[in-house]
C-alpha cells in the first residue's frame, strides 16, 4: 500500500512539473510552435552541456553558438542529383529554406504588403514594423531589406521574424523586397526589380538619404549591384549599406573557398557551381563568372555611400568580404569590415541563440544610427 502510495504521489508531482513546464518554455521563448520549441530547448540543453566542455581550439565561442552550430551539423542535408529536373529540384530547395521555423515572426510584428510601380515595372514589397516602433505607417528612416538564399529561395515569409527584429532594434520601418528568383528569373532581374521598388519610393517623396539598404548572402551581392546600378546611371545613391556575409563572385576565385570549406556549416561549395549556373540562366555557358553585372567585386565602388560589412571567418564567403572591402578601400570609400572569429555564414540572422549574432547587430545598430545624423 505504500508504495501505491508514493507511486501516486510521484505521478502526481511528475504531472505538476509537466504541466509547470508545459507553460514556462511557451512563455520563455514566445512561441507556442512545437517545432520552434523543440529547437529552442535542443539549444538550451546543448548550451548546458558546452558551458562545461571547452574548446581549447576555439576558446573565443560562446557555449550558446557551439550549440547552435551542432544543430546545424546534425541536420539533414539535401543531396543534390544534377540529372534531376531543375523545377523539382529548386522546388524542394525552396521547402527546405526553413528560416521561419527558426525565427518566427513575433505577434508584435506588423506587416503590410504594398505594390509598386515604376515605369511599367511592378515590384510586390511588404512594410514590416515592430509594434512601437513608431506611430505613424512609416519612421523618417527606412530599411530598404534584400533577403538571402542563393537567389533562388527566401521570402517574406521566411523573414518576417528577422525583419520584425532589425525593425525593433534599429527603431524604424523595413521595407522587405520580393524581388525575383532565378531560375525563372536569372540575373539581373533582381537588379532590375529593386532599383524599380528604389525609383517608386523616390517618387513617393521619400530621399535618397532616408533610405538605408541592408543584405546579407545573395541579398549582400544584390545590394552592392544595385548600387552599381544607380551609379552608373547618375542616380542619387542611398545613404548607406550594410552587408552581413554577401555573396560578390561568382567565379569562387577567392582562397577561403578552399580553406573554409570544411569548417562551413552553411555553405555546400559542391553544390555551388550548379546554383550559379540556375542563378545565370539557359545561356550560363556564356557568361563570365566574373563580371560584374554579377559578381559585384569585380565592379566599381567609385561614389560608394559608407559601408558596413560583417563576414564569418568559418564560411568560404570569407575572401568576398575581404576583397570588396580592400577594393572600397582604395576606391576611397568610408567603408568598415567586421569579422566573426570562427563564426559561420550570415551568423548575424540567427540572433535568438548566441551572444556573437546579438553583439554585432548592436555594431550594426550604432553604426547605423551614427550615419543617420550625420
């Protein structure tokens, strides 16, 4: 009878201490997604464990980033098989671009989509606002945002979450660009379409020096060929531009696409040569990868407006960074380089869960609100 007894008594409190937990890790980490929180306690559970294994090789990382870089190792990867039909294949690489999952949009996120139009061409868009950013539809400044994903995935859905946080952070509204993926819509159509949505806003009384353009991977190269773009053409450039790892060659000419690649978490460079030749479209065999129509690094930074740009030392992205940077440089351009002592590709998105991410969107945040005074 005893033990009956205390058996009941342990079901009992084993019950109370689910139900307890059952409503604190909801609340702990905002969310009621079940796989959302599943990641988040994987995380917990692995931080605890790195706060009491060290790295003697990497002594810099916080246990938080180590748990979230094991995460990534342990997940499942996606075998490319070239012979495949293309569709089906950017189909399913697109279902896996999961970011949502990762950073879900918080409910003090607002979003509005809004179609623009400029001299025929239509671009879709969409406002995102933190709750509290501001009182009206739109701050004075404005984050004109060009997501990642190889130019082949991402969309406001996959960054709505990120977007609502940079919102938040930098205390003003974001304008997230839907621009075109490849391989329907190979480059430079996604060149066209944000320099189209930048014109739109223009026309819309809003200045050049309100508008500050912020990419990171694809969307990183995106930026600095935009800004190519307005350039050349005599336009009235943006204030600023911050780019967190972003893609500039095409050609893969640098050596950290040699020496990163077994420590890239991220990046699959044998998968590499295949995307590029969807990024390029039917008549990739003709193209140089090294032009500047696509690969920015090889273009011209003359005229440049201050730039920020961040990069992981662990992601084979490494040198593109490095190299844009050099050539700003010298180009004369107020240009600052960031680098995350063994961090991986765009390490900055992935702010919920390591210290790293966090400390350099503040750099970001402050450097930004520097150039928006000035």
């Amino acid at each position: 009878m005893v033990s009956i007894k205390q058996s009941g008594i342990f079901v009992r409190n084993l019950s109370i201490f689910i139900l307890i937990l059952s409503v604190l890790i909801p609340l702990r980490y905002g969310s009621i997604d079940p796989e959302y929180l599943c990641i988040r306690c994987m995380h917990s559970l692995l931080s605890l464990t790195y706060t009491v294994i060290r790295d003697e090789n990497r002594p810099t990382l916080s246990a938080d980033y180590r748990a979230f870089e094991t995460l990534l190792r342990l997940r499942s990867v996606y075998e490319l098989d070239p012979s495949a039909d293309t569709t089906t294949v950017v189909k399913e690489l697109r279902s896996l671009f999961t970011l949502a999952t990762i950073i879900p949009k918080p409910k003090s996120c607002q979003i509005q989509k809004q179609i623009y139009n400029h001299q025929g061409h239509t671009v879709e868009a969409y406002w995102v606002n933190h709750r509290g950013t501001n009182e009206q539809p739109r701050t004075q400044n404005i984050l004109m945002y060009l997501h990642g994903g190889a130019y082949l995935a991402g969309d406001i859905h996959s960054y709505s979450g990120y977007g609502c946080y940079l919102s938040h952070l930098f205390n003003m509204s974001l304008i997230h660009v839907e621009y075109r993926l490849a391989p329907e819509h190979p480059l430079p159509r996604a060149v066209d379409d944000v320099v189209a949505l930048y014109h739109a806003l223009l026309s819309e009384n809003i200045t050049s020096s309100q508008i500050m353009i912020m990419g990171e991977s694809a969307g990183g190269g995106l930026s600095l060929l935009t800004i190519q773009n307005l350039i050349s053409r005599h336009y009235a450039i943006p204030r600023c531009v911050v780019l967190v790892s972003p893609w500039t060659d095409l050609s893969s000419s640098g050596e950290s696409y040699i020496r990163n690649r077994p420590a890239d978490v991220l990046i699959r460079p044998e998968i590499l040569s295949w995307t590029i030749e969807q990024v390029l479209g039917d008549n990739h065999e003709q193209i140089k990868r090294d032009d500047p129509v696509y690969s920015p690094m090889f273009g011209s930074f003359e005229r440049f407006p201050p730039m920020y740009i961040t990069v992981g030392t662990a992601e084979v992205l490494e040198d593109d960074s490095r190299h844009v940077f050099y050539k700003a440089k010298q180009a004369g351009v107020e240009v600052t380089l960031e680098e995350g002592l063994h961090l991986a590709h765009a390490y900055p998105l992935f702010y919920p869960y390591y210290p790293e991410a966090r400390n350099t969107l503040d750099n970001i945040k402050r450097w930004i609100k520097e150039k928006a005074i000035h």
